[in-house]
C-alpha cells in the first residue's frame, strides 16, 4: 500500500496536499483499493462550503457507494472534472491524477487532527 510521507490524512481515508492556503483532497490508495473498480464520482460544487467531517461527495464503485468526507474546513475552489468521464484515475493514480478537490483553507483552519505517514498506516494495518 503506497502512503506518501508527504501528505496528511484523515481516518475516514482522505488524504490532503496543502500548498500555501489551499489543500488538494482525495481517497487514499487504502481506500481505492477495499472500494474496487470507481465508476462514478459525485464531485462537490466549486464554491461550496465545507466543515471538517461533513460528506461532500461520494465515490460509487462496482461494489459499494462510499461517502467523502471533509478533512478539513473551507471553500471548494477548484474539482478535478476529468473524473466525471474517468472515474477510474482514482484507482489508477490516487495521489495524482486522481484528486478530488481543491479547498481555499478557512482562516481558522486546524489541521492537528490530520494524521501523518506513519500514523495511517498504524491505522490500516492488518
């Protein structure tokens, strides 16, 4: 299972990029691969708010429909569109191609609750 050390994730199985005010969200590798095969992605709406923890989309595979949860709080400035036709690139390249969304950080934004590296894969080991 590849868990970048670059990166920060939440124990619902997001993980997050955050360059300057802004974080970049997806699934985790872990997470793609107990769905299987994506083949739909309910993106959230460029502009909308979002609180940690709260559902702002969903990933719908051959086996099951999972929602996505907020790793952190702001506005969604940016979706990954080329989803909506490639659902796929979640499971093919989920820390890349794969992305979700882009959030403008709130001011007050926390990110302590983020676990790093080692932490997740702690948290999803067999």
């Amino acid at each position: 299972m590849n868990i970048p050390d670059d990166l920060r994730y939440s124990a619902e199985h997001e993980w997050v990029r955050v360059e300057g005010t802004r974080a970049r969200i997806g699934i985790t590798d872990y997470a793609q691969d107990a769905l299987g095969d994506i083949v739909f992605v309910d993106l959230p709406s460029v502009g909308s708010a979002v609180e940690v923890g709260g559902q702002f989309g969903e990933v719908e595979s051959t086996k099951s429909v999972s929602e996505i949860y907020a790793p952190v709080s702001g506005t969604v400035a940016a979706v990954n569109d080329a989803l909506t036709s490639n659902p796929e690139r979640i499971n093919q390249d989920p820390y890349g191609e794969g992305w979700i969304c882009e959030v403008e950080l709130a001011s007050d934004a926390d990110l302590s609750g983020l676990l790093d590296a080692a932490a997740y894969g702690d948290l999803t080991a067999d």
